[in-house]
C-alpha cells in the first residue's frame, strides 16, 4: 500500500470522527437554541407579570388614598366619591366602588352620587374587613357595568365607626394595554388568568376568551409549579411551547404560548449553516491532503535514492526535502559514523550511571543500619525506663507488705506507687501517640480554642507542681485557633515539661502567647541546658537521637517533642527550637493558623465548654 493511500486513510480515520462529533454538537446546539429562545419568552413571562402587577400597585396606591382620607374619617361621602371620580377620569377602563361593611353599594364612579345601585350575592366585604389585608379578586360580571371585570379591594383602616371596602375595578380590556407595552411577538398568544385558572385577558380573541377555563393541561402545570414550560396544543389547534408565570402580587398567572415551528424554524437554521460550514471545511481539508500527500511521496522516493547509495559505499551530502522526518532520515544516513562516536560515549555514561546507583545504594545500606542501631537503643532505653519505676513500684509493695510498718512509711511507698504509676501511663501514652500518629489514625475533634486560655490553664498546672523551684514569666494574649482542645493541651505539656526537666532549680523559664501576621505564635524560653547544634536538626525525630541523648540523662523516652511536631502539623502549624549553645537555655516556638472571627470567638467560656477532658498534667 503507497503512502499517499496511507495518508487518505489516516484524513478519513479523522475526519469521520470530526463528522460524528458535529453532528453530536448540532443536536446539542438545536436544544441550546431552542433553550435560549424559550429563555427569552420566559424573561417576556416575568417582565409581563411584573407589569401586571405595577397597574395593580399603582390603582392599590391610589385606593389606600381614599380609604385614609380625612373625608372618609369624617363621613364626608360625597367628598370621597368627587375624589375617587377624580382619579378615574381619565381611564374608561377603570373605576372605584365602595361598599359597607354588608357589601351594600355606597357608590360607583361608573354612576352619578346617590344613584341607586344594584346589589351583589358575593359577600367580600365582610372578609376583606376581617383580613385587614388588601385582596386581588379574580373574574366575574360587574353587578353595575355588566363588564368581565376583576376588582383589588382595599379596607377602611381600624378605628372609623363605620367601616368600609373600596374597590378598583377593571375591565378585562384594561390589561390588553400591559401587551402593547411587552416585546411581544405577533405569532405569540399570551393570556392572563386568574388564581381559578379562569381568563382574563388575551392578546388574540381576547373578547371570547374572557371568562373561559385554561387549558387542562396548563392548568394541571400551574398548580404543579409557579413557573415553567409546557408543550401543549391551544383550543385553536396549534401547538405551542407554554411559558407561564406567577405574578407575586396578583396571584395571576401570565401565559405565553410561541409556536413550535417559530422556535425550532430557528434552530434548524443555525444547524443549516453549521452543516455547510463542516462541508466547506471538509473539502479544504481534502485538498490540503492530496497536496502534502504528494509532497511526502516525492521526499521518501528521494531518501530511498540515498540509502541505494549507502549500500554502494558512496554518500553524498543529500539535498533538504523540507519534510522534517525525511531530512531527518537523510542526515542519519550521513552521519553513521558520528552515530558510532556517540553510542561509545553512551556506554561511558551507562557506566557511570551504574557507579552512581552503587554508592546510593551503599548510602541506603549505611541509613539502613543506623536506623536499627536507633531502634536497638530506644528498645534499651524503654526497657529501662520500664525497669526503674517497675523497681521502685516492686519495693514499695515489700514495704506495704513488712508488719507493723509505720504509717508515715506506708504512705510514702503509696506515693511511691502512684507517682511511678504515672510515669509509666506517661511512657505507654507516648508510644501510644506516636504510634497512631504515624499510621494516620488521629482524629482531630475540632472547636474555636484560645490558645492563650489553655496556655494559662497548662502553666496554673504546671507552677503547682513546680513548686517555686523556678522564675516564671508569663504573657499571655488571646489567640483563638481552630484546632482539638485536649491534643493542643498535650502539645503545651510536652513544651512545658521540657523546659522544667532540663531548667535545673532557681532558673527561668519565659512562656509567651502572640498573633503576628494571622498566626497565633507561642514561645516557651527557659535557661536550661540547651542544645548541641548537631542535636537541632534532630531533636523532634522518633527513634533518632543525637550524639549525646538528653533525655538518657534525664529519664524519659524522648517521644514529647515528636509528639509536639506531629500534632502541630495535624493542626495545619509548625513548631522549631533555637538554641545558642550547650548550657545556653532553649526556646521552643510553636506557630499554629488564627481561625475566622465568628461570634462564638468572644464567649470564652463556651470555648472551653466545647473542649474534652484535658490531659494528665503530672510532670513524672
């Protein structure tokens, strides 16, 4: 097979998927252009509503003016109806009524002051003047103008001996001028019905559609949902995609009906142009093809040339072909020997590869054993440390155990017992910690924590058990963190534990609590023994210890300050020590995120009602 067929194979392996993929996105772009034309019918629905319901406003507006007027409150009935005819004067459309509260007639803008005026079955005053609230009605025949009307009533404020309903009532006509004022196309029906599904209005036939019922299943829709879209067929026979709203108001709902084929003749249009676009640019594509297909055939005829000189032992510099693969090719075939130099320097570098992954892996091997060294030591240690107070405990029990001993003693080897029995809780917790720690099993139960509160809790605790054997300085600010409040009391124990153990009697030790830069910042400075600078680096690792161990002299595991770090790093913070020198003191900084200010923040007390039961505070 020739290259140039290869060439039309890989153009068709492409351009069929391209094809599929446009045909995917012209459906996807009929729907997006049905979609967008509904969406805009719906923007019309709303702008139409909200119109509906400002009419409705403005004649509410006008009839609060009438039913608060000082004519009113002082009975003046004639006053009150020259104002209603007032402001009715220009609209034929529209015009007020009052009634009693028995639904008796007082008067009618539509008729002259004192005209008698027929009554009404429907007994809406009573209602509205219980309510308070103003009330939109819905459609029915105006007892006096035998008009489809609908009504906004509005009662008499409490208070007036007498009181009353006045009304504003509109002819169904009316809001045909809310259409004029909408962009409403000429193919759309649009209808207003009341809360009883019943018409009102209509921009088409609205005169015989008044008062009819809406569309079953439009109304099956509107009582479903306030809003939203339905493809039905109108009483006329044409079917149309339903757009309906709920004006907030009125409790009307605003019915646009566009026609299938105006919205879809759309889409098929825009997919018409899509389609003609693919083709135009299938057929360059094509073109492009043949040309650079003949293109690649002429420069592989030309590289074969070349390698038939090869084999006759004759190379000559080849011409570029301005294909990047051929020329490539041609070069290779010309410099052979140059490619020989280079596989030999190569094979120098494989080989000193090799050496390199040999020294790390002796590297590794060295890291490996001093591991194990450290982890023979610490096993030494703890089984130490596991010995001393097993020993003491084991004497105290002879002791309890002699006849007749003193009192005084037996309360001393108690003491004893109890106080080596929270050392060795003290070494179990640790490991314990440790342990959770570095397989992931801690579970932080967060809260808002002052940091600075827990810190005076943790220091009140630890100068009791001090003694007065040092100077302390404390100074201490609110710093409120996210954080679990019993593991943030565990880290401030092990920092302040550290610095009693190795702050020898009559020595210092400076506890402070900051916010620098959104960052609660806690120091714990003592003047104790400090640290070799070949021990910083190491001094919160688990396992590792440095040449000398302070916590061998000092009794103890050396697990504190890995569980400060951990627990620090759980809680998204940092912890780092600093050192001058050996007998130079330390100090320990601890770095933890401030939390966002949230009301509960100022309630202290709440803070530390959220918290669970802290830790053992014993310094053993």
């Amino acid at each position: 097979m020739k290259t140039r067929t290869h060439l039309f194979l890989m153009a068709a392996a492409i351009l069929i998927p391209v094809a599929l993929a446009f045909w995917i996105g012209v459906s996807m772009l009929l729907d997006w252009e049905r979609e967008s034309r509904i969406q805009r019918v719906q923007e019309t629905a709303r702008a139409t509503a909200l119109l509906v319901d400002r009419e409705i406003a403005v004649k509410e507006a006008l009839l609060r003016v009438i039913a608060n007027s000082e004519s009113l409150g002082e009975g003046n009935l004639p006053r009150v109806y020259r104002l209603a005819a007032r402001l009715n004067a220009a609209d034929p459309l529209s015009w007020t009524t009052m009634v009693d509260e028995h639904t008796r007639p007082i008067f009618n803008t539509l008729r002259p002051y004192g005209a008698e005026l027929p009554g009404t079955k429907n007994r809406y005053a009573a209602e509205v003047l219980a309510s308070g609230k103003t009330r939109v009605s819905g459609y029915f025949i105006g007892s006096a103008s035998k008009r489809a009307v609908v009504s906004v009533d509005v009662p008499t404020p409490p208070g007036h001996p007498v009181r009353f309903v006045v009304s504003q009532v509109f002819d169904a006509r009316y809001f045909e001028r809310v259409f004029a004022g909408s962009a409403l196309e000429a193919s759309w029906l649009v209808g207003i019905f009341d809360a009883n599904g019943v018409t009102i209005a209509r921009n088409h036939n609205g005169a015989r559609s008044a008062g009819k019922p809406m569309h079953p299943e439009m109304r099956l829709a509107v009582q479903h949902a306030g809003s939203g879209v339905l493809r039905h067929v109108t009483h006329e026979g044409t079917e149309v995609y339903g757009v309906y709203t709920r004006a907030a108001v009125s409790g009307w709902t605003i019915v646009i009906g566009v026609p299938v084929a105006a919205v879809e003749s759309a889409a098929r249009a825009a997919a018409l142009y899509a389609t003609v676009a693919l083709l135009v640019l299938m057929g360059i594509a094509l073109l492009i093809a043949v040309y650079f297909g003949n293109k690649l055939t002429n420069a592989l005829q030309r590289a074969g040339s070349v390698a038939n000189s090869l084999a006759r032992g004759a190379i000559a510099k080849p011409r570029p072909t301005r294909v990047d693969e051929v020329d490539a090719l041609l070069d290779g075939l010309h410099f052979t020997s140059e490619a020989l130099s280079r596989e030999s320097a190569a094979r120098q570098a494989l080989q000193h590869e090799r050496e390199q992954l040999l020294i790390s892996e002796q590297r590794a091997r060295r890291v490996a054993e001093a591991q194990s060294r450290a982890k023979d030591g610490f096993l030494a240690m703890l089984g130490h440390e596991l010995r001393n107070p097993l020993a003491a405990i084991s004497g105290a029990m002879s002791v309890l155990d002699m006849p007749n001993v003193k009192p005084e003693l037996a309360d001393n080897a108690r003491e004893i017992s109890r106080r080596q029995m929270r050392h060795l809780t003290r070494i179990v917790d640790d490991l314990l910690d440790v342990q959770r720690i570095l397989s992931g099993k801690i579970v932080l139960r967060r809260g808002p924590v002052d940091l600075g509160e827990v810190l005076r809790s943790c220091v009140e605790a630890k100068r009791l058990v001090d003694a007065g054997k040092h100077a302390w300085e404390v100074a201490l600010a609110p710093a409120w963190v996210d954080g679990d409040r019993t593991r943030l009391e565990q880290i401030v124990d092990n920092l302040l534990h550290n610095a009693i153990k190795y702050t020898p009697a009559g020595g210092g030790i400076a506890v402070s609590c900051s916010v620098r830069d959104q960052e609660a910042v806690v120091e714990v400075r003592d003047s104790g023994v400090g640290l070799a600078p070949d021990l910083l680096p190491v001094i919160f690792d688990v396992l590792v210890q440095g040449p000398t161990s302070i916590d061998r002299a000092q009794g103890g595991l050396g697990l504190g300050l890995a569980l400060v770090k951990e627990l620090s790093a759980l809680h998204g913070g940092r912890v780092s020590v600093h050192s001058a020198g050996v007998g130079l003191g330390c100090t320990f900084t601890l770095v933890l995120p401030l939390r966002a200010a949230t009301g509960f923040d100022a309630d202290p007390a709440s803070a530390r009602a959220s918290g669970l039961p802290r830790p053992s505070l014993d310094p053993a």
